[in-house]
C-alpha cells in the first residue's frame, strides 16, 4: 500500500466534509475490495475515509411496503436478517451466497453497489428489485444509478446511506458462479412486484448489470420458465473470457432466468 | 497409551501446533537488523534488457542495496544448476543454456527475476521498485508448445536451435513397428496433459543470514530438501562450502514438489545478506507464486496401442512433445523422460513399447515435478488409450483391462521399458473397487439420474506408479546427479527417550507421527518418548529430503537399518550387564531379555549405562547409544490401484458434479491407515482439480491469464465428494517395511478416471476423449454442437 490518511468519522456529515475537502480521499465501508487494491497498489488514494465508526449506517427496517437496508449492513446480517427473510426471501438467499463466510462478514451492500462490479450480485438485487438508492444528497432509482462498469450515477462526495426495496409479490435470485472466483459468472434476478416484473442480469454484461427487457416482457404476459423458451440473449456486449466465451454467457443468462423464475414460483 | 505401532490410526500429534496458529514458518523468522527484500520481474515474456536504472531507487528513503544480475556476475557466482541431464536419441546431452539467477541480457518470461531491492522494510523496498526504471526492448514470445516449435518461432536460448531441450526416446522402436504391422486393431489418442499452477497454501519464502564474525552463512527456506538446496546453491552458486552454510527448513506449508527446487530467491538472500551484513528476508506475495513457483504437467501427446483380435495389447508407441518453460529447472528433464515414459506398461503385459519425447524451451514459467510428476502424465495416456482401445474392440473397459493384466503370479515383472515390478495384484485392487463403487449397479443409476433430466457417467483407471525414489546407481546411469539413498541418526538419549535426526522433510505429509510410529514400535516404547528431527543441515545427517513419495520406503528404512544397529549395539551392554552372552538376548518390548528368562534389562538401563559406563564392557564397545545407517533402496515401490468416479453432467450448463468417488490402492504396508487415507484423499482432491478445475492460462504475447485465484480454479470442498479410500495391499519385497508409499497415489490414479467417467456421461454425444478440465464450458460447447443431432435421434 502507498500511505494515506486514514480517518474514522462518527456522522455522515463529517464524512462527506472530509471527502469534499479532499478529491482524492476514498470512502471505505468493508473494504473487502478496497484493501486488496491498496495492497496491489492499483489505487492510490490520499485519505481513508471509514464509515465504520458510522452508527447511524447500520440496520434494517421494514415498513408495509419497503425494506429499507443501511448501507454499512454487512451482507451476513442481511442474510441471517428474519425480517428479510420474510419480506423478499430472495434477498436473503443472495447475500447468504455472497462470497465466503469473512467477506460476507465485513463487505456491505453500500460498498457492493457503489463499487459496482459486473460480476457483483447486489446489482442484480437492487435493479431487478426496482430498489431505490438513498445517499447523503439524494434518492436514485435502481435504473439511474448502475452508468458502466466500475462506475455509477455517485459524485466523488456522495455517500450511500441506505437502499430502499420494494417488496416484490414474487422474486428469485439464481447464480452460475465463476469457477475461480464464485463471483457471479451469470447471475439473474427477476421480480414481479409493484412496478412490473423486471429482470436483471448481473455477472454477463461488459458494462455491468442490466435489464432483459424481452424476458420482462415474456413474463409479463406469462409468468412462467416456459415463457422464456424462446427468448433469447443477445452477445453483443457480454463478457467473454477465459471461463465462458459471450455465446456461453448469453446461453446461461437464459438457463439461469429459466431456474429463477420456477425457483420464485 | 492405545496401540501406538505399525497399523495404529494414531492422530497426527504435529496437527495442534499447525491448527493453532503455532507453527514455525519461514516467514514467522525474524533476524536481529533483518533487512527486506522485494524483487522486481520481468512484466513480458520475452524481452531485451537495454538497461536498468537504478539510481532513484538507491537514494530512496530506506533503500539499502539495490543488485541486478550482472552485479552477481561480477561476483563470478554460478547459475541455478539443473540436477540431471538427459540424453538426445544420439547420445548428446541435452541443450543446457545457462539460467542466472537474476537476468542478464535478457528475461524469458513473465516474472522472470530482474533486479532486487534491500530496505529496511518492505514498504521501502517496494516504494523504491517502483523507481527502478528497466528499458526492455519487447521481442516476440513462444509461450506454449505450438508456438515454441512452428517455422522460425522466436528462440527463447538464442544457442538453442528450434527451442529443442532435447529429442529422447525408449524402448525398442522396430518390435513396436513389427507389432502395429500385424495388429488387428489400433487404439489411437492425442491428448494434452494440461499445464498446472501448484499453488501450495504457504507462499516460499527464504531468509539469509551471514555472521561477519565466523564467515557462515544461514538460509531459512521454505524447502522439501535443505540439504539437497545446500549442496546446489553452495557449491554450484554462491561457492560457499558445506561447512559454512547451514540450511533450515522449518515447518513447511505444502510442497507437493513446486518446493523441491533451488530458486533463485534462495540465492538472492543468502548471497544479499553476504553483501550487506545484514540479515535479508523475502516473501512471494501470491501472484509471485503463480508467476515464479514451478508449474506441473503440459504434454502434449499421440499415442497408439497394438491390439490383437482378442483385444490383447501388442505394442504401444508413444509420442510425446514436453514443455520445460524457460529455463531448466532442478530436475525438469527427468520428468518427461525417467519419470514418464518407463511407467508407460503401466499393469499391462505390453510386450513391446516405444516412447519418443522432444522437450521444449518455451516463455513460461519453469515446469518441473508436481505431485506425481511424470506418473500423472503417464496413466492419464495409458488409462484413456486403453478406454479407447474397449471402444474400438466392442470390448468393456473393465474386461479390457483384466485380459491385459500382469497376473499376480508374474512377479517379479520385467516391463520393456526399464522396470522391474516387485509386487502387486491388480485383480484384488480392481475387484475391491468394482465392489466398493457398485461398478455392477450403475446402469440403474444411469438411468435414475436421466429421470432427473442428468447425464451419469462412471470412469476407471487401474494405474500403478514408481516411487520409492531411487536407486542411486540406476538413477546415475539415467543422468541424475545426485545420489538418492536416505539416512537417519537414531539417538538413544541417557535416559532412553530416543531423538531421531532423518534426511527427508515433512511439509504436510504428517511424518512426525508416522515415524515416531515406526520408531516406538521398532523400539517399544511409547510415542511420546521419541523426537523426529528433520529439516535443519546443522543437526541432520546428509539426506536428501522428501519428493517421489520416497519418505517411508527409503528413510524409513534407513530408520530400520539404524535401529538394528542400535539394538545389536544394545544386547552387547545388557549381556555385559546380565552377564549373559549377547547371543542369548532377545529385544522384545522394550527390554534385552536373557532368552527363557525373566533377567532384564530395559532400553533406559541398557542407555543408561552406555553413556555412563561405569559398569560397562569399555574395551570391546564404545560408550553411547547412537547409529546412523544410509539406505540406497533396490529398486523403486510400486503402488498401483484401482479408482472409480461417477459423474453427473447437468446438460443445461455443463456443470459435473462428482458424485462418487472410490479408490483402492496398493501402497504396500501402512503404518498409520489414517494418515495413508489423507493423503490419498489429498492426492485425489488434486487430481480432481487437474481433471474438472484447474489450468494455467498464457496469451500469445505469453501473459499469464490465470495468474491468480480469481482465475485460477483450485478445488474447494464442495467441489469433492466424499472419497472413499480402501487399501488391499502387496508387500514390496525389497525393503525392511515392505512399504510402497502413498503421496502421490491419489494424483496419478484419479484423472483418468473422472475424465473417463465424463467420456461415458457424454457417450451418446459422440465424444470419446476430452482435455483436461472437463470444465462447463468446454462440456456445454460439446452438448450444445451435438443437440441438434441428438434431437433428430
Ligand atoms: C474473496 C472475495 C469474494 C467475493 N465474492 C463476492 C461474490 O461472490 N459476490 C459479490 O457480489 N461480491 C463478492 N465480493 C465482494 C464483497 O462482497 C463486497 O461487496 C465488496 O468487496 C464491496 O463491499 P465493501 O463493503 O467491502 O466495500 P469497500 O471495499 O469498502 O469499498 C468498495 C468501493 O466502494 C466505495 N464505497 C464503499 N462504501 C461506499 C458508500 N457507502 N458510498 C459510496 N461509496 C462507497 C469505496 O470507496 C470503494 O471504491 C467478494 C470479495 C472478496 C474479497
């Protein structure tokens, strides 16, 4: 690692006071993909700004309608979360997935959807979901948010305080691990819920998450694997790499919204 | 105390210092003024050095020392030496072109060591690489095989015409083409053994140390054979003698051969420390080890079976193209030659046998042994040609094989390539197999899964190995240059605990425990009275550590030959001290015993009085109670087998899942049935990775794409099944145990199974053989392509 400042503000006020005072400062919430780039030193940044001595980012609210996630909630409290379990299942299930048993201990959903990796799974969560993103200046919806790999709709000082879920009638989460890393080689989440069915795919795409509008619009008329028989994925902008090439990909994005749709009933 | 001897699953007593955090590690070592290294690597794979500026870096905060390779030139040091030459079909010796232990002239592939940094941390060091400025000018690189052996590819040697190491062959080539002239049917394959990253769990690590005062030189490395490393960097590299260098290798986290070898970071230290007086310590990070640690494996192979009409095995010739890397490591060459082609009867009574093998200087990482070495190369061939062969004749796999087997009253068994088999019975491991993996009832199963929408395959291999490593003199006459005999120094202390000094080395393989075992029951006393010493050149005897699973079979023996020393040595003090004559005590239980009575005297008397003969027989015996007794086996140990893996293929995504895995080996005497049946379930796990996980990755500019765990798939628990491990054994005839040896077993017997058992999965898709991994792409591909054809059907 090069050397930095490294500061534990207790507010998101602070926090966003030193980011703003400082362009080349860096929030840190798990710092399960920070550090190691520090260490690699493919990142170089002047401060450290760790929102873990942040309390007010912690937790999980449901209200009638919404589950509410802070962004500092680890992905094992979201999965081990009973309130979640019982609102969107789904979403328990795919932090439960996330990773190993120390990541998921330390990385949040506020780290996961600000750093935006194509291959994350929280992005399929958040769009398929039709979440909304809160941060200190603004509220985001899901399709705004997620603008291209490793890069999304937050200005250098806008902190991710918490993301809002409606709660969806049905969803499901089904994942194709990479083999190596078990990070999402193909992920796809699909919902029907308040704002019509929405499927999301994570893991494939070049430029990271995104919609698969033919199979919404197949679901929405018929909610059901069968529906997506002949739906297809286009291989223009998928990943292709040494473990599948784009026309793999875009057979399993198919393969796995199939699974997910029966798993979510 | 339980039953402690030879057959007790006694828990392995070095496990509770390693699983709590305990163990001593090289990188746990620290030295008063220890100084850190970081060293700067070649970021292509083949290229000119111009010119390394090294200024900054020197005059940056912390920095001690900066050395680049013609620094060491100046120094008139040696090169990392290659300890065996193999011969050419003309008998000239190999190409050898020289491998400096940091690059001169020119780096040949990526992370080839160029230059290295001393500060007083290793932030500083790695602050001031950064300011090293390296000018390359980029040449094109060979990476693979292919691209190492077309028409005016890029010389990696530029004395090294055609990137050609050597061109070796065996056998008798004419009784071969005899053989396929009046064959009935050939059974053909061409297959490539995939290119492997060992990745064990502890990175290497060196430390060196020199003493201005006494002129000697200390290095902790993370090694398999500290005095094997001594002897190589002292004499070869640095000239420095025996008696000024000590090396130590501490515990040690996993080998499986990548650890074998003298590297160049080991030079680097010692030699550093030398120079600026001062301790030096270095640490790969991960992606060094991929990029710097030996990789295993990458043949690529053609090979054909002469079969008669009864489906008999006539001949098999065997061509085979090896990949070295870039430069020659310790014991590259043996590995495609020694090691490969003379297993090539595998259990089969081929008459006749021809194997010709051309290795290759390529831009990769150095390929050396690993976990098997040349042995997995060879029944993966053997066992898939001979899949092949059932195909062509109609014939079942399982019948195929019996019909060719060296019956069990064969042996001793002359193979035509070399070995001679002491013992084994392929019918027992086989049917023992059959029977633990229901091979009878899989049909049902087969057709059960089909309802669940899976394709269910089963595969099997019977292989057998060579280990036991090795006759001196044999291994000699093969171009070894080393002698690997084994020793042991057995100390019975005064009070008659027993410290045992042993030339192999333990990094995983739980030798603490098996060879206490051994020892209390040679000398029938309780475990915890004996203490098994290794890994350190200051208090061991001169042995040449652990690889080729040669740890019980040969030190082990040695530890049988010294005990016998010690306990003939022991009945002349106690006839001295029973007033009996010696030819009249027996050992037995702990005690020299006066035959047909109760006098007695027990080995801590007995010890006792040899270390203070007052009453003692001085002028026909020395005092003390210690012997060393070398062992150069016979022959090689023989273990073979039998394992049988069922697969189930999902065919919506390719995904295998290995759902039954069973094996059961001939190892020959266990000592511990435990310790034996982890370390076959280890050598499977890694066998299964080689068959369904993992491979090493280069683009055609020689750029490491699996260079990290992110892309580099080593097994994980759930992608195992449970492995069920039997043994039915033959003894070997040769040595004092009648052991054979267990590391590697598991890793030789088991790819050729799995892939086997994916070949039968995908039998309807017209697939006969597939390369390593079997990954879900690769199978989809298959099944996609085929679909069509199959929906027609
Ligand atoms: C071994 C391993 C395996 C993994 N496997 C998976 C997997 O299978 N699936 C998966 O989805 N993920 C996986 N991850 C990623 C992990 O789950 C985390 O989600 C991820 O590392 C980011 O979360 P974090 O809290 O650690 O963020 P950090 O590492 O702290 O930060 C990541 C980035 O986001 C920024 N950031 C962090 N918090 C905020 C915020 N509140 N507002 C604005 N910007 C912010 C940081 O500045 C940084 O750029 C894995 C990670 C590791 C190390």
């Amino acid at each position: 690692m090069y050397d930095f400042a490294y500061h534990r503000p207790s507010s998101v006020a602070d926090a966003v006071k030193l980011l703003a005072s400082d362009p080349d400062a860096k929030v840190m919430s798990g710092g399960m993909t920070l550090i190691p780039t520090l260490k690699q030193r493919l990142a170089k940044p002047s401060a450290i700004v760790d929102l873990s001595g942040i309390k007010d980012l912690v937790g999980i609210s449901v209200s009638g309608s919404a589950v509410t996630i802070k962004a500092m909630t680890t992905h094992a409290a979201v999965a081990a979360s009973a309130e979640v379990k019982k609102a969107i299942p789904a979403l328990a299930a795919m932090a439960e997935h996330i990773g190993d048993a120390q990541v998921r201990n330390r990385g949040t959903i506020g780290g996961s959807i600000a750093n935006h990796d194509p291959a994350a799974d929280y992005p399929g969560a958040v769009l398929a979901l039709g979440a909304t993103v809160h941060t200190n200046k603004r509220k985001i919806a899901a399709d705004d948010f997620f603008t291209g790999m490793f890069s999304t709709a937050l200005a250098p000082d806008e902190i991710v305080t918490a993301v809002e879920f409606p709660i969806p009638e049905k969803a499901a989460y089904v994942k194709f691990p990479n083999p190596a890393s078990r990070y999402a080689m193909v992920g796809v989440f699909v919902a029907k819920g308040p704002a019509g069915v929405r499927v999301a795919v994570t893991g494939a795409g070049a430029n990271g998450v995104f919609r698969h509008t033919a199979m919404e619009e197949a679901l929405a008329k018929n909610w059901s694997p069968d529906a997506l028989h002949d739906v297809g994925t286009a291989e223009e902008g998928l990943n292709g790499d040494i473990h599948a090439s784009k026309e793999y990909r875009a057979h399993l994005v198919g393969v796995m919204a199939k699974r997910a749709v029966a798993k979510a009933g | 105390m339980g039953f402690e001897g030879i057959g007790a699953a006694v828990r392995r007593r070095e496990d509770l210092r390693f699983i709590s955090g305990r163990g001593n590690y090289t990188d746990d070592i620290n030295r008063p003024g220890q100084l850190h290294a970081v060293i700067i690597r070649s970021p292509h794979a083949h290229a000119r050095i111009k010119g390394i500026d090294a200024a900054a870096a020197k005059a940056a905060p912390g920095v001690v020392a900066v050395f680049v390779g013609e620094d060491m030139a100046a120094d008139n040091l040696g090169g990392l030496p290659c300890g065996w030459q193999v011969k050419n079909k003309d008998g000239s010796p190999m190409a050898e072109p020289p491998h400096p232990v940091l690059a001169v002239g020119k780096v040949r592939h990526v992370g080839d060591p160029v230059a290295v940094v001393i500060a007083e941390s290793k932030g500083a060091a790695r602050d001031a690489a950064e300011l090293v400025s390296v000018d390359y000018e980029v040449l094109p690189a060979a990476p693979t095989l292919e691209a190492a052996q077309k028409p005016g590819a890029p010389l990696v040697h530029d004395g090294v015409a055609g990137n050609i190491c050597y061109d070796w062959h065996l056998g008798d080539k004419d009784a071969v083409d005899a053989a396929f002239a009046k064959a009935h049917k050939v059974g053909r394959l061409e297959l490539v053994n995939n290119r492997l990253i060992p990745n064990a769990m502890e990175p290497r690590a060196a430390v060196g140390e020199f003493d201005p005062a006494s002129g000697d030189y200390t290095l902790y490395t993370t090694s398999q054979n500290p005095h094997v490393i001594r002897l190589l960097m002292g004499a070869f590299v640095l000239h420095i003698p025996e008696h000024k260098l000590r090396v130590v290798a501490p515990d040690v986290g996993g080998g499986f051969g990548s650890k074998i070898y003298h590297y160049a970071e080991e030079a680097i230290v010692t030699w550093a420390a030398g120079k600026v007086k001062r301790p030096v310590k270095w640490t790969a990070e991960r992606t060094e080890s991929f990029m710097s640690d030996a990789h295993g494996r990458d043949h690529i192979t053609v090979a054909e079976m002469a079969m008669d009409k009864d489906g008999k095995f006539l001949a098999l010739r065997v061509h085979t193209q090896a990949n070295m890397g870039a430069y020659l490591s310790t014991f590259a060459p043996c590995v495609p030659t020694y090691l490969y082609a003379t297993l090539l009867a595998g259990v089969y009574t081929t008459p006749a046998i021809y194997a010709e093998v051309k290795a290759v200087f390529t831009n990769s990482v150095p390929v050396d042994a690993y976990r098997g070495a040349g042995r997995p190369e060879a029944s993966f061939l053997l066992e898939r040609l001979v899949d092949i062969c059932a195909l062509e004749m109609g014939l079942d796999r399982v019948e195929i094989r019996r019909r060719n087997f060296i019956p069990a009253s064969a042996f001793p068994y002359q193979t035509p390539v070399a070995l001679q088999y002491d013992s084994g019975d392929y019918n027992a491991t086989l049917e023992a197999c059959l029977k633990a993996a229901d091979w009878a009832g899989f049909e049902a199963r087969r057709a059960e899964a089909k309802k669940r929408g899976k394709l269910r395959g089963i595969g099997i291999s019977t292989y057998i190995e060579a280990c036991g490593i090795a006759p001196s003199a044999v291994v000699g006459s093969l171009g070894a240059r080393a002698g690997l005999y084994e020793v042991a120094n057995i100390r019975v202390n005064p009070t008659g605990s027993i410290t045992v000094f042993t030339g192999t080395h333990s990094h995983g393989q739980g030798h603490e425990t098996t060879f206490a075992q051994l020892i209390a029951d040679q000398f029938g006393v309780p475990m915890s009275q004996v203490e098994i010493v290794h890994g350190d050149t200051a208090k061991i005897p001169f042995g040449m550590g652990t690889y080729g699973s040669r740890s019980i079979a040969v030190g082990g023996s040695a530890m049988v030959k010294a005990a016998e020393k010690i306990i003939a040595k022991g009945k002349r003090i106690a006839a001295h001290l029973l007033e009996a004559s010696a030819d009249d005590i027996e050992f037995k239980d702990g005690k020299f015993q006066v035959a047909g009575t109760d006098r007695a005297k027990a080995l801590a008397e007995v010890s006792l009085a040899a270390y203070v003969p007052h009453n003692y027989p001085i002028e026909e015996l020395e005092p003390g109670l210690e012997e060393t007794a070398f062992y150069d086996p016979k022959n090689f140990t023989y273990p073979g087998g039998c394992h049988i893996c069922e697969v189930e293929i999902d065919p919506d995504t390719g995904v295998v899942q290995v759902v039954n895995f069973c094996a059961v080996d001939d190892v020959g005497r266990v000592i511990n049935p435990m310790i034996v049946e982890g370390q076959i379930q280890g050598g499977v796990a890694q066998g299964i990775g080689q068959a369904l996980l993992e491979t090493c990755v280069y683009d055609e500019n020689g750029q490491l794409l699996s260079g990290s765990m992110m892309d580099y798939t080593m097994p994980r628990a759930d992608d195992l099944p449970n492995i069920k491990v039997g043994t039915a054994i033959t003894l070997c005839t040769h040595n004092p145990l009648g052991v054979k040896g267990c590391g590697e077993v598991g890793a030789i017997g088991s790819p050729p199974a799995v892939i086997g058992a994916v070949v039968d999965a995908l039998k309807d898709y017209g697939v006969r053989h597939l390369d390593m991994p079997a990954t879900p792409h690769k199978l989809w591909q298959i099944i996609n392509a085929n679909r069509p054809r199959m929906a027609a059907e």
